[in-house]
C-alpha cells in the first residue's frame, strides 16, 4: 500500500500516509485496560488479526519504514542506510537449524538510526529511554525485539546493525538484516526487514 502510493505519488502523499500508519500504531499501543478487563482478547486469535501492520508496510524490496516514537518517521531505502549514517563492519557468528554460520556484514548501528530519527522520550520521567523497545519486522512477518537499552552505547551497547551488505553481497533487493552480535543463536538475526518501530514498553 505505501510501497504503491510512494512509487506513484507525491512525497507530501508518502509522508501524510507514514503518518496515518504512525498514528495508527501508536493508538493500537495506548492501553486500553477496561475495555480488556471487559471483554478478554480470545485466547488464540486468528493468525489474520495477529499482525495488522503486517498489511500496511511497504513491500518495495529493500524499504524500511521506521516508526512509533520518533519525531521523524520515514522510508529508508538500502542505499539511505549505505550513505546517510557511519558505516560499520562486524564479523559474527551464530547457531542456526543448519549449524553454525560466520558472516560479515556491513552497516549502520540501528542505534544511530533512531538517533537520527530523534525518539521521543519524556523528559519528566527518569531515564526513560530505559522504557524502550524496538521492534523489527520482516516481510515474511518474522519479527523480533532488541530493547533500546541494551543498544545504547551507555549500557548494552550492543552494536546491532541493520546490514546492507552481506559477505560483501548487496542486500539492497532483499531489504536489510538486524545483526544481534552478541546473541549465540540466529533468531534475532532479522533478514529482509521492512519496518522497524520504536515502541514504549513501560508501564
Ligand atoms: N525474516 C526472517 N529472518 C530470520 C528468520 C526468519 O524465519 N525470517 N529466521 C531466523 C532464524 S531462527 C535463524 S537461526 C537465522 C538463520 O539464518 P539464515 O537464514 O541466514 O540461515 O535467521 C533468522 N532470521
Ligand atoms: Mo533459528
């Protein structure tokens, strides 16, 4: 849908329809406490209902919309991440359902991504960047969260990437990869992804 109107449309369309679906996901975030204290969610709801923003982010290949608490929601293509933010070079490894796999990737630290994107936090509340979550969704709906905390160079500084380049193949058709650098297992090495959002978890 935003993939259709950003090929077609004027910037000023793309940007009120980021937007509406920035708007949309916050109010799907605000707590609606006694409404679900009245009517409890269904135990396992149907796999339709699970992931609405699944069927609103863009499905150009190698776009990434990023979104929730951030001043400045956006479309970024693999070439925006290549060029706008200090590039960064990691060789990892981690256990997968084919056995260990040791790549190199290239790219900027989703940290500085945010950054630049300038999150939202509350300047009445301690340390509210603590309250954070991010999270990253692929275009097979895969999904994954690190938390802001634990990439903040002032505590985890867990230098997660959101790689363009694979063992020095592009991934600029397949959409970037999350790189967890520090994790053993592969599950939140995210590959094709085409949002991320900044999400407050505190309660
Ligand atoms: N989009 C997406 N990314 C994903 C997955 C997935 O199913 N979809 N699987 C994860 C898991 S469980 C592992 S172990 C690694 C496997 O990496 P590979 O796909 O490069 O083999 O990818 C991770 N990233
Ligand atoms: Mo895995």
């Amino acid at each position: 849908m935003l993939s259709q109107i950003a090929r077609r449309s004027s910037p000023l369309r793309l940007v009120a329809a980021v937007f509406a679906l920035a708007t949309a996901v916050t109010l799907s975030l605000l707590p609606s406490w006694g409404a679900q204290a009245a009517t409890p969610p269904p135990a396992a709801p149907a796999a339709s209902d699970a992931a609405p923003l699944a069927k609103a982010v863009p499905s150009a290949p190698g776009r990434v919309l990023l979104l929730g608490r951030i001043a400045h929601p956006l479309v970024l293509s693999v070439n925006d991440l290549a060029t706008r933010y200090p590039q960064h070079t990691q060789t990892v490894t981690f256990q997968s359902g084919a056995g260990p796999q040791t790549h190199t990737y290239t790219g900027p630290l989703l940290y500085d991504v945010l950054q630049a994107a300038k999150p939202s936090f509350r300047a009445d509340v301690k340390n509210d960047s603590l309250r954070y979550a991010v999270v990253v969704h692929a275009s097979d709906n895969y999904e994954s969260v690190v938390s802001f905390p634990e990439i903040d160079p002032g505590f985890g500084n867990t230098a997660s990437l959101l790689a363009v380049t694979e063992d020095g193949t592009s991934l600029a058709t397949a959409g970037p990869r999350l790189t967890a650098p520090k994790d053993t297992k592969g599950g939140r090495y995210v590959s094709n992804v085409v949002a991320v959002a900044l999400v407050r978890a505190g309660l």
